[in-house]
C-alpha cells in the first residue's frame, strides 16, 4: 500500500483542483452572470475577481503541487464559506447537496493541508 501513496496523493490533487479550475475559468466567461448571482445574495460583486484567483488559482497550485498545504487550508476555508453564504437553503435538496459538497471538498483539502502533496509535487510548502 506504501507505493500507491504518492499516485494517490496527486491523483487526489488532481481531482480537488480539477473543480476548482473549472469553475474559475468559467466565471471569466460568464463574468456578468455571476456577478449577478454574487449580488442577489448579497455579495458585493467587486469581489468576483478575488474568487476567480482563489478558485483558478489556487486549483492550479494544488494540481501541481506548490504551496499545497497553504493553498488547501485556504481552499477548505472558501469551500465552507461558500457553503455558508451560498447553499443555506435545506429546504431545497439542490442546495443541501451543494452545502455537503462543499463541506465534504473542505474536508478533503483538510487532509491535504495534513499529510501533504506527496512526492510528485513542486514543493512540500
């Protein structure tokens, strides 16, 4: 089991940034939109520009594995804000899931924050 933590550990990279590079990236094209949605819940919209680098970004560097650690304890942070701001709606269902998702991706980017990147990563930071 030793020689499938490391594959492991990017392959779990991997997977946690691959969301958060998506999402980012599409904000960009989608930009107005989401600023729209920001705002309906209260959200200043000047600050889209800040999620668009935590998600892009940050998922960037979890993938690769530089200043995983840092980035995984901030992402696990985003994740349930998000979660608090975004999907307090247990009335609906759609919104449920999306609460125990972001909750469950912080819990994982937790884990990350733990046991590190791995070998197969820029830097162990």
């Amino acid at each position: 089991m030793e020689n499938l933590k490391d594959p492991s550990l990017l392959a779990g990279r991997v997977l946690l940034a691959l969301m958060f590079v998506i999402m980012g990236y599409g904000k960009i094209g989608g930009y107005d939109g989401t600023v729209g949605y920001m705002e309906s819940y209260g959200i200043p919209g000047v600050l889209l520009p800040l999620v668009i680098v935590a998600e892009l970004g940050g998922g960037l560097l979890i993938a690769v594995g530089f200043f995983s650690r840092w980035t995984a304890l901030a992402l696990a942070g985003f994740s349930v804000l998000t979660a608090l701001l975004f999907h307090l709606d247990f009335g609906d269902m759609a919104q449920k899931i999306q609460f125990l998702k972001n909750l469950s991706i912080a819990g994982g980017m937790l884990m990350l924050f733990a046991v590190g990147p791995g070998k197969y990563a820029i830097n162990d930071k």
